[in-house]
C-alpha cells in the first residue's frame, strides 16, 4: 500500500485541488483528479524529503491563523497604499537575518513572505543565513525584521524542531 500510495496526503489533497479548480464533482473530473491524486505523488516521490517532521502541531495551527490574518490585514493596507500617494511609499529591499537553520523553515518562511501581499523573498543568501525582502512600504527595516522573526520564524523553529536556532560549525 505504502508504494501505490507514498504521499496519502498529497494524494487526497492533489485530487480534492483537481475538483476544486474544476468545480465539478463528475464522475470523469473525480477519476482523473483520483488519477493525479496517484501518479504525481510517485512521480515526486525521488524529491522529496522524508525527513519532514512537525513538532508542534498548536505552532502550526497558530501560524496558519496568523498567516491568514496577516494576509486580510495586508491585502487591505496594500490596496490603500496603491490607490495613495506614491511618494508616500517608502520601498525597499532589506537583509532579514536568519535564526533557524532548518531548510524547511527557510522554505517556508520565503513563502509566507512572499504570500503576504507588500513583500516578496527576492532571494536566500548562498550561506542560508538571510532572506533578501522586498517591501512595497517599510519606513523601518529594523521593524519590518523584528516583525518577521517573530511573527513568523520563531512559530517555524517550533513547528520544524530548531528551538536552538543554532548554527553547525
């Protein structure tokens, strides 16, 4: 069971995101998404990283939430500013020191970065100990910093297992 089915979570989540994008629960839109909800988790199996583990499922729920809030929240500023003054805007690119050292963690944090509308990771430092942020309005870099770490690296320490935060020799 386990090599037809390496991913089951993937797998049901693959099909059900296949009859959402449709919104159609047919018969051939559920056989096909069934289908895909099998074949990319084999195809991907050789990629992934088994070693995924989550430490702290309330961090995880906590972060989700934040997340969703923080995206509300920032859809709305980011509207504002837009439709403001342009010279009110203050962008600009900043050097986000990092804490953890947990790949995943770094994956992860890009991405909420970037799925919170006013910033973007731009890219990770070749020794993986900063994210380059673009925000569309941060007057203060050392507040746009404190507020990432805190909101949102420290949950994915807990959540990922790196509550040292230290970094290999």
């Amino acid at each position: 069971m386990k090599r037809l089915f390496p991913a089951p979570v993937m797998t049901a989540l693959v099909a059900l995101i296949w009859l959402a994008l449709n919104n159609s629960v047919s018969v051939g839109n559920v056989l096909f998404g069934a289908f895909l909800g099998v074949v990319i988790p084999l195809a991907t199996a050789p990629f992934r990283d088994s070693g995924v583990r989550i430490r702290d499922w309330g961090a995880l729920l906590r972060l989700t939430g934040r997340v969703g809030i923080d995206i509300v929240k920032s859809s709305v500023t980011v509207a504002r500013q837009v439709l403001g003054r342009e010279a009110a805007l203050e962008s600009r690119f900043v050097w986000v020191p990092l804490t953890t050292t947990e790949p995943h963690a770094i994956v992860a944090l890009a991405g909420i970065i970037t799925l919170t509308p006013g910033t973007l990771t731009a890219t990770v430092s070749d020794d993986r100990r900063y994210l380059l942020v673009h925000a569309l309005h941060a007057p203060d870099s050392a507040g746009l910093i404190a507020d990432i770490k805190t909101q949102y690296e420290a949950p994915l320490m807990a959540i990922f297992g790196d509550a040292e935060g230290g970094r290999a020799a």
